[in-house]
C-alpha cells in the first residue's frame, strides 16, 4: 500500500471513529459533547501530513505551488479548529453557548482564503479575443447560478433559522460556499495540466460538501444540530483533502486528459439550477428578502445568458462569414494559377467544354515561351517566375474581353476565344509582337512559339488541345517565335517522334543498344592513342537506325539520361578491360559525348564516380567530350563540369569553330582538349589557286592558339592522306577519321591492340601523350568521322 493510501485509511478512521462516538453520545451518553470537536483536528493533521509528503515529490511546479498554498491552508485550518477543541473542552460547561473564539475563526477563515487563492492561480483554458469573453461570461453565469442555489437552500436558511449561529460560523460556512462554488466553475475550464481535476474536486468538495450538510443541520437540528457536523460531517473534509492528494499522485502516473465536457455544460446547468427559487415563489414560497435575493441572481444569469447569446450569434455570423470567404477563396485557388492568377488547365478545359457544347466553335491558342529554361538557370527561379507574371499581364491585356487567358503549367500558356468574329491569327501577331518588347523588371526579351486550332463539327475537348499541341510542336520546328495554324497531316509526323520515343524506351529495356569505337590514331597510320565511343541501334524490325534519327527524340522524351548513362558505363568497363589485357601503353584514353541535359541532371557527377569506380578505370583515362552550347547552359552545367574537372576526368570542347567560340569561354571552360569541327578539315588540301594559308588559317589558328592555352587539339573528319599530311605539316600528330580507322566493334578493337602491340619491340613503345602537370602544352589532333558518326550528342 501506497504512503497516501495510508493517510487516505487514517482519516477514514478518524470519521469512523468520530460516527461511531456521536452514535454512542446520542444513544447512551458516551461522554461529554466537548469530544465531537476533537475529531476535526485530529484528521486535518493527518491530511497537513499527507500534503505534505506530496509536495516533497516530484511534482511540477505549477502542481508544487498549488498543493503547498493548500498546504497552509489546511494547516491554518487545523490549527484554528484545534483552537475550538481546546477551548471547548476548556469550557465544557459553557459549551451548549460558547461561540467559536475570534482567533480560531480568523485562522479557518485565513485557511479557507488561502484555499480560494491556490485555486485561483490555477491555469485555465488558453483563450484569446471573443473566446476569452465568451469563457468569462459562461464562468460568471454558472457562478451565480450555482451561488443562488447555494444562498437559498443553505445560507440564507441558516440566518433565518430558529437558533442563528454565530456569525463566525456563518462567514465560515460563506466561505466554504463560495470556494465550492468557484472551483466548481474554474474546474471545468481547467486544462489537462500539471494540476489534476479530479484533486481539485475533492479539494473543493472538502469544503464545499461539509459546509452544506452543516448549514441544514443548523436550520433543522438547531444548536443540536453542531454535535453530529463536528463528529461525522465536518470530519469528511480531512477525507477529502486525503483522496485529493491520492488522485493527484495517481495522475503523475498516468496519461494526462484534456479539459473536460462539463465546461460546455456547466453554463445550462446553472441556468436551470438558478430557476429553483423561481420555481419556489411560484408554488408559494413567501417572497421575503433571502428569497428576492435569488430572484435578484436569476434577473443577473438571464441579463448574462443574453449578452452571452448576443456574443455567440456575433461570433456564429462571423464564422459564417469566413467559411464562406474561405469557400470563395479555395473555388478560385481550385481554378486558378497560384503564381500568376489566370485561370488554370481544370478552368480552361470547362470552359472549352461548355463552349463546345453550346455553340460548337471555339478556338485555343497555346503559347509556349522560348528557351524559357535559360532565364532560370542563369537569373535563377526566382527572376523565372516574375517573367512568367509578367507574361501572364501582357496576355490580359491583349486578349481583353474576347477571351480567357490560363496558364496551361510551367512556361506554357493558352488563350481560349470564343467571341463571334474573333480572329486567332491576328490575336497570335499581335502577341508576338509585344513579346518582342523588353517585359519584366529584369527588361527580358522573351520569344514564343504559338500553336492555333479551331474546333471544327464533333471536335471534342481533348482534340482541339491536341491538335493545339502539334500546332506549338511544329511552330517550334520551324526556328520559334512563330505562330502555326494546325492543318490537316500537321499530326502524322508529331506522333511518329513521339511513337519514336516510345520505342527508345523499349530498346532501353530489352537491350537492342550497341557501342562500337573508332580509333583516335596517330596521323602516320603507325599507333592508336584511344577511342571515341558511339552508339548503334539495332531495331528488331527496322535494322539499324541512324543515330541522327533517334538521337533527337532521346533528347526531347529525357532518355538521352539513361542511354548516356548506358554509354558510359559500358566504355568505362571496356577500356578498363583492354587496359587489363594489354597493359596501361595500350589505350590512353576513351571518350564519350556528353549532350546538355545530361549534364543538368542532378547525379551525372554521381553516375560518373560509380562508372569508373566499379570499372576500375582510372580517371585521367576518360575523356567527356561537350559542345559549345552545351557550356554555356547555365549554373548547374558549369558546376558538372568543374566537378568533373576536379576528379581528374579529361574535358574536350567539341565542335569548336562552329558555336559561341570565343576565348573567355575557354578560359571559363576547364577544357583539356580542343576539337576543330570537321567543316574547317574538309577541303584543306584542295589547291584551287587561292592561297593554301587562307585554307588554313583556322586550323593553323586553333593549333596556335591551344598551344599557348595548354590545351591538346583535336580536328574532325580526316577523309584522305592528303588531308593527314596538311595536317601533319601544320603541328597536328593524331587524328580520327575513315582514313585512318572506320568504326569497329569492341572486337574489332582488341585485334587491333593485338597487332599493335606485336609490331611494337618490348622496351620501345612510345611514351603515353600526356599533359605535362604544369599545364597541358602538348598539341594532338583528333579527327573525327563525319556527321553521321552516332555520337551521343542532342542539338538544341
């Protein structure tokens, strides 16, 4: 058992004992009444000591403060009823008169004002604005509902009686009231905090319970009546403030519970307990003052019951009032873009449909901004979307009241005229033409491919957009900032790349990719420095597809990713394993092309790592080759390659001479290798009587020009040994081209590292053509094969 189920037994004792000696004194005359005043002090210093013990333990602080004002309280309680027992038993003869002394009165009622302060700085319900006064107006009107009940069948019985008590015992059974009343108002707000409600209870009902019982004793039993409340009633107190302490160390132990569902309650109850006097009077109850006094309460709760009314029918209105603000609000959120406030797709496409349903035409232009991806890598997302706000203002302003602007998602917008004599061919130029004005803060100039359909008979919804769709796509085709009208068979070449997408996909997946290399060898046909991957196609049902056809649909469907990855993965491990076979003079190096939108991805850098990590290829061995335009696609771009940098990884700037060549993006650009396109080799051995420099001035610039960056050099397509021999009197010493080796298998490529190195004597092979550390001064040409070499290289 439990130290306060201890006490809890203790003090029941003490009301045992305290019963069974008022029933002995009634019945026989066991001893003198003086002994009925002894019971309550006993059990107060049983429960001063079990509240005691539990301020000892771990309470919280709100809890500790709490129970240590109760404390004092029942402890100057005790006291002062211990006062009365010493001067009742004092004064035995004089009992039956003797009214309680001024100092034990003063001590009870310190007790019980202390009580009502510990009760008072307990925390309630948190509440703020019209919530706190509609708590304050509930706690008021069950106040002086449960008081009027309790004035009119206690205390004003009590003034009234045959026998009055004295005033001391009056103001205490006040009190006692008035802290019942109060915590059975406060109990109810309480949250299910540190403090337990339950405790609070029993806290209260030891004063409020016995006061009660006492006061009707008083008015039916008199002065006779003070015999049975000193030994059984007023004992119960003790009891109580015992089970309170147990209640509350049970609740440090269990789940603490949140406010309860009598404080919604209790306002209803006390306006139906106030209405007893009412009810009284109305049966007869002669109407003297203690009676008007309640009369008086009920006219207060039925004035504060209408306030409360009044505030909670303002409150209703109100919540009325933003649940349908808030209605209007999520129906426009519901159907219109967050970002620039036109209507969104869902919106669009109800209005299509109910313009096609009624009167049948319609037509939708779809406007998809140019190079939109550009704004937002360079400027950021943040300069991406005020453009796209300020887009969404331009088209308002020129559709007007003919049509419904929308935002169809991303940078892609749509305009949907239904207007009898509306012209969507005029609308799209004069869009076009304000898109050719600085808009935005940022004063950007923003192009736009424009794709128009006009709802024939049967058109449907999905339709109309569809064919608005292939309409963009083509006017895209046609080098953007452009408007296109779609036309019969505008859609059989549209779903042929995207049917083209699909089958990519399915290749991935069952594996119809091949890679085959072509050599990278010296310019005098005597050695293979290294290989350039390139990838093949082979169709079940079509052959070989040319990478020319099937490269650009990777691009735009995003499996370029994953076929470049593929790629990579695949001639990481087969260089690494013709190093294996043929030793670290075999192979210098094997490159791969690299488009742009696998260089924003995210993980490229990753995938890279994992390649050669699981090939065992080391990185100096593999070299990326990018375009000029690839580099300068934005931030993300520029972070891939100086990472790639960092590694050891070898970076060739293909194409050079066609793009944004300029020397700041080499000197931006953390190139190793320079590849001269093949449109500046063809032709450089031709004499046709003009000057042989002016033929060669490019290459002749280019070779000079690496060397004094540090830079090898690599030329593409080497088509003739005249071609090489230029070359080689120009500085060039490797090459690629079909002169000098065709694309092979990887087969074809381990014969000829065989042969290599038979024909090498041991001890004699040349050095590997390597960058020096201080900078990579030696100069090499690489020549490639031509266009159709099937690099892994999108155009824009």
């Amino acid at each position: 058992m439990t130290l306060s189920g201890r006490y809890v037994r203790a003090t029941a004792a003490v009301v045992v004992l305290g019963t069974a000696w008022c029933v002995a004194y009634l019945t026989v005359g066991a001893g003198t009444e003086t002994i009925a005043y002894v019971f309550v002090p006993i059990g107060g210093a049983v429960a001063v000591a079990s509240v005691r013990h539990l301020t000892r333990g771990g309470l919280d602080p709100v809890a500790r403060r709490f129970w240590r004002a109760v404390l004092f309280a029942v402890g100057a309680i005790t006291v002062g009823y211990g006062w009365l027992a010493v001067d009742m038993i004092t004064h035995a003869a004089e009992a039956r008169t003797r009214s309680m002394p001024i100092p034990a009165a003063g001590c009870v009622a310190a007790g019980i004002v202390i009580a009502i302060w510990a009760l008072a700085r307990v925390p309630v319900v948190a509440t703020d604005g019209v919530e706190r006064w509609r708590v304050a107006l509930d706690r008021t009107i069950a106040f002086l509902g449960c008081a009027a009940v309790l004035w009119y069948v206690g205390l004003a019985p009590m003034l009234s009686a045959r026998e009055p008590w004295s005033r001391q015992a009056m103001l205490l059974v006040g009190l006692c009231f008035l802290i019942a009343t109060a915590a059975a108002t406060k109990v109810s707000y309480i949250e299910g905090g540190p403090v337990d409600r339950t405790a609070i209870r029993l806290v209260a009902a030891a004063f409020g319970a016995p006061a009660a019982v006492v006061a009707v004793l008083a008015v039916r039993l008199g002065y006779f009546g003070s015999i049975p409340s000193q030994a059984i009633v007023m004992p119960l107190a003790p009891l109580l403030i015992t089970l309170g302490v147990a209640a509350q160390g049970r609740a440090g132990r269990e789940p603490r519970r949140g406010p309860g569902r009598l404080g919604v309650l209790l306002p209803y109850l006390a306006i139906v307990a106030v209405d007893v006097p009412l009810i009284a009077v109305a049966f007869g109850e002669p109407l003297r003052w203690p009676v008007r006094v309640a009369l008086v309460a009920t006219v207060a709760v039925t004035a504060l019951v209408t306030v409360r009314q009044y505030i909670a029918y303002r409150e209703n209105a109100r919540l009325l009032r933003n649940t349908r603000i808030q209605e209007e609000r999520l129906q426009y959120e519901v159907s219109h873009d967050g970002l620039t406030g036109l209507a969104n797709r869902a919106l669009f496409r109800d209005r299509l449909t109910a313009a096609l349903a009624t009167t049948g035409s319609a037509s939708v232009l779809l406007v998809d901004l140019d190079d939109f991806k550009t704004v937002n890598d360079l400027l950021g997302h943040g300069a991406g979307d005020r453009l796209l706000v300020s887009v969404a203002r331009l088209l308002q302003a020129e559709v007007g009241d003919v049509g419904l602007p929308a935002r169809a998602g991303g940078d892609e917008f749509a305009v949907l005229l239904t207007g009898a004599g509306t012209d969507p061919e005029a609308l799209a130029g004069r869009l076009l033409a304000a898109l050719a004005q600085p808009i935005s803060e940022h004063r950007l100039l923003v192009q736009a491919s424009i794709g128009i359909a006009v709802a024939g008979p049967g058109s449907t919804v999905d339709s109309v957009l569809l064919n608005a769709d292939v309409a963009t796509y083509n006017a895209k085709q046609r080098g953007k900032a452009c408007f296109v009208r779609y036309a019969d068979g505008m859609k059989e070449p549209v779903l042929a790349h995207m049917q083209l997408g699909g089958e990519l996909r399915r290749a991935l997946e069952n594996d119809e990719f091949r890679v085959v290399y072509q050599p990278i060898m010296r310019l005098d046909g005597t050695r293979m420095i290294g290989v350039e991957a390139l990838i093949r196609w082979h169709h079940p049902a079509r052959g070989e597809v040319g990478p020319a056809e099937f490269i650009p649909a990777a691009e735009s469907t995003g499996l370029i990713v994953p076929l470049g990855r593929f790629v990579l993965r695949e001639t990481c491990r087969q260089a690494a394993a013709w190093l294996a076979e043929f030793g670290p003079d075999a192979l210098e190096e094997a490159g791969l092309n690299v488009s742009a939108r696998q260089l924003h991805d995210p993980d490229f850098v990753a995938d890279v790592a994992g390649a050669l990590a699981d090939s065992g290829l080391p990185c100096e061995r593999l070299v990326l080759e990018v375009t000029e335009s690839a580099v300068l696609r934005g931030q993300q771009v520029s972070r891939a390659l100086f990472e790639l940098d960092r590694m050891g990884i070898r970076l060739a700037l293909d194409d050079f001479g066609t793009g944004e060549s300029s020397l700041s993006l080499l000197r931006a650009f953390p190139a190793a290798i320079i590849k001269l396109d093949k449109s500046f080799v063809d032709g450089i051995e031709i004499d046709d009587g003009r000057p042989a420099d002016a033929r060669q001035a490019v290459a002749r610039a280019v070779s000079q020009l690496a060397r004094a960056l540090g830079l090898d050099t690599v030329a593409e397509g080497v088509e003739s040994a005249e071609q090489a021999a230029v070359l080689r009197d120009l500085g060039y010493t490797v090459g690629q081209g079909f002169h000098l080796a065709e694309p092979m298998t990887a087969d074809g490529v381990s014969s000829l590292l065989a042969r290599q190195r038979s024909a090498t004597p041991a001890g004699s092979r040349a050095p590997l053509n390597r960058p020096p550390a201080a900078g990579r001064a030696t100069t090499r040409l690489a020549a490639g094969a031509g266009s159709n070499d099937g690099r892994l290289t999108g155009q824009s």
